[in-house]
C-alpha cells in the first residue's frame, strides 16, 4: 500500500551539546579506487591494545581463549559490550567479569572507537551527531525518532565519499578513509547508549549516512552481522539496511554472504542523466545492475529490494520518467522510495514540487508498484538525506551538464 502525502515541513533552528563519557587525515581516493583493507582491522592505531568492536564474536573467543581465559568469558564479554542494556564503553563498566579477566582487558583492548564531538537537534526532534575519530577526522550519524514507535539510526562508512554524486553534499569531499568495522559498529552503540531512555528502543538501521557502503564492503558486512547478531545489539536482518549507488562486483557479495536488507540508489531512468548526476554509472550501467538484481534475486525468498529515488525538478521528474521507471524493474521484488532533494550550498539541483512527487508516485502506483514518499528529516540541521559532510578546502569537480537540462539548472 502505498504511503499516504505527507507535507514538507520547514523547521527552525535549534541545538543541543552533549559530553561524551571518557576515554592525518588520508589523501583522497581517486573515483573507483581498490579498496584496501586495514592491515589490522581489530586494532588501534598505536598497535599496542586490540579494538574489541572490531571483532566479530567468534573472533573474539579465539582472542579470549589466546589471553588464557575459558570461552565462556568470551559470551560474558561480548554481552558487556552489546547485549543487556549495558553498551559498556569504559573498563569501569564491564560489570560481572572476573577481576583477573578484567585486569587483562584493562591491559590489552580497547572499549570505544569514537568520542562525541557535539550533538545538534533539529526543531523535528532529529538529532546529529558530530563523532570524532581517534586520528582526527570528524563522522556525522544521525537519529531519527518516529512517532510510530520506530527510532532510526543513519550510520556511516565512509569519511566523505568517491562515488562524486552530484546532488549529495557528501560526495563533494572524496574519500577521506574508510570507516573500521569498530568505528562503525560503534554508532549503533551509541545511539542506543545516548537515546534509548528518551526515544525507547532503537529498532532500524540504514547505512545511508557518509560514503558508499560497498567501496567498504568488507567491514560494512562485519559491522552489519555485528548489529544483527543474538547475543549482541540483536537488531531484526529486516531493519538493517545497506544501501548502494551501484557497484556490482559488490552487490553480488553482499546478497550472498549477508541476510540485512538492500536499498539501490537509482534516481535516473536513462544512462544519460545516471551518467552525469551518478558517475558510477559509466562503469556499472542500469542495464547490469537491474539485470544482476533479476539475476540475484531469483535465489531470495521474500526479499524485496529498496529502490530509492531522489525527485530532482526538470532532471529525473517527468511523466515519461516515471513510465520508464515502471518498465526498468520489472521482473525484480521491490519497493519505491521518492526523496525530495534537500538543497545545500553548492548545489546546482532544484527540488520537485510537492505536487508533481504525488503525481508522479500516482503513476508508478497505477503501474503496480509499491511507493512511498519519504518526508525530509533533520534539514534544518543539515541532518538529512544528502546533507551530511563537511566538503572544506578539498572538493570533487561538478560535472559538466548536459546541454539539455541547462534550463532547468
């Protein structure tokens, strides 16, 4: 059933600072570059101590077990840091462990990833947070509470971002560094540490925040099977999902070897204007990637793929669009999600009118399809989708636009 129009509200300003509990910038990559995985990906920078949410669990007991510990203090542990509301970020909190345990933990690992820079609040009640990595870089997560008792955190993967996108603000800065599974993992456990009491439980998750999550597909398949564990944060493999522009070789990887939920960025109908506003299409084109979707999917029961769609006026918009759109998924189990753009400075993109998204959501329901349209959360604040980052000195180019939607500019 389709989404019923929801108005697009405008918010004022307002902000909020939290303290956070105790405890060289890289070159940007080039557009596409190989990823290349940390060569301890569970440790400190320093190499002295191990990361331990940078472990998986079953990493985790081997290390317990190489410290001369029983495994079973490995489960006691890993629920210290991820299960019985306990979200343990210092040693002091790692309640019920023995002393001696304890004392080896104390000495060799590290609790937390992150420390909080600054928490912004926008008039919605969407709250920003402004996270600080250890060797300086800053991340940004945000939470999104619903009034239908649902409460989201939108994670990060990425420092900025190489995909170059030209409608996201993100995409503006390059890749900066690749998140650790830990640096990852711990927005999660934050948002459920700082805001449980106030929204109740966290229930979703969406990799929607900073980067493509698929040029970090290792540790972002990590993180995802750390939330959904158990024994751990224990988030349903429904309410976590992973979203891509589009990088195949990827995508089959993470349909394979992980059960969270996918969402496609698609926002274009033509190789033409996918071309020019997703520049990773000029490598994986919409006939691929649909067509490695069918492909994939054919092997998933129930599983419906998330097709988001960002509403650019004059760019993406039209009826004819819309038709389009109806005919390029066929054949794959899916949803529609209509975005409004959410401007930011630089932007050269205008967003559609309220009217037109309901006209143009009314076809591709008459096509049969599922949509909804997502209302803009946070954009006060620069809290929304598209909106995260902060470009600074160093910025990707603006592609060159098409003679043809000029005007529309």
């Amino acid at each position: 059933m389709a989404a019923q129009a929801l108005p697009f509200l405008r918010w004022s300003r307002s902000a909020s600072t939290l303290r956070a509990c105790s405890s060289s910038t890289a070159t940007p990559y080039r557009l596409f570059s190989t990823l290349r995985r940390p060569a301890a990906a569970a440790r400190c920078e320093s190499g002295s101590k191990v990361m331990l949410k940078g472990m998986d669990y079953s990493e985790l007991e081997n290390w317990v077990r190489a410290q001369g510990f029983r495994p079973g203090q490995a489960m006691m542990l890993w629920k210290c840091l991820y299960g019985n509301n306990s979200w343990a970020h210092c040693h002091d909190e790692l309640v019920g462990l023995n002393k001696d345990f304890r004392k080896m933990i104390t000495e060799h690992a590290d609790l937390k990833a992150l420390t909080v820079k600054d928490i912004v609040t926008a008039s919605d009640g969407t709250r920003k947070i402004l996270f600080s990595l250890e060797d300086g870089p800053v991340i940004e997560t945000v939470i999104i509470p619903c009034a239908r008792g649902r409460t989201t955190v939108c994670v990060s993967s990425q420092v900025g971002c190489a995909m170059n996108c030209q409608f996201c603000f993100t995409g503006r800065m390059g890749l900066r560094k690749h998140l650790s599974t830990a640096e990852i993992v711990e927005q999660a456990v934050f948002a459920r540490r700082l805001f449980s009491d106030e929204f109740g439980a966290i229930t979703n998750v969406v990799f929607m925040g900073m980067g493509e999550p698929f040029h970090n597909i290792g540790n972002v398949i990590k993180a995802s099977s750390i939330m959904v564990d158990d024994q751990g944060l224990h988030f349903s493999p429904r309410k976590v999902t992973v979203s891509t522009s589009g990088l195949v070789p990827q995508l089959k990887r993470f349909l394979r070897e992980s059960n969270c939920s996918l969402a496609v960025s698609l926002n274009a109908t033509t190789d033409e204007v996918r071309n020019w506003i997703m520049p990773i299409n000029r490598k994986y084109n919409l006939n691929l990637l649909l067509g490695t979707l069918r492909e994939e999917l054919c092997l998933r029961k129930n599983y419906r793929v998330l097709f988001e769609y960002v509403m650019l006026s004059g760019v993406n918009d039209s009826m004819d669009d819309a038709k389009r759109l109806i005919e390029l998924v066929q054949g794959i189990p899916c949803k529609i999600n209509l975005i409004s753009f959410n401007p930011h400075s630089g932007s050269q993109f205008k967003p559609t009118p309220d009217e037109k998204i309901i006209e143009f959501r009314n076809v591709l329901i008459q096509g049969g399809l599922i949509v909804f349209v997502r209302l803009s959360r946070g954009d006060d604040q620069m809290a929304a989708c598209g909106q995260l980052g902060e470009p600074g000195d160093y910025q990707l180019p603006l592609l060159r636009v098409p003679e043809k939607f000029q005007v529309a500019l």
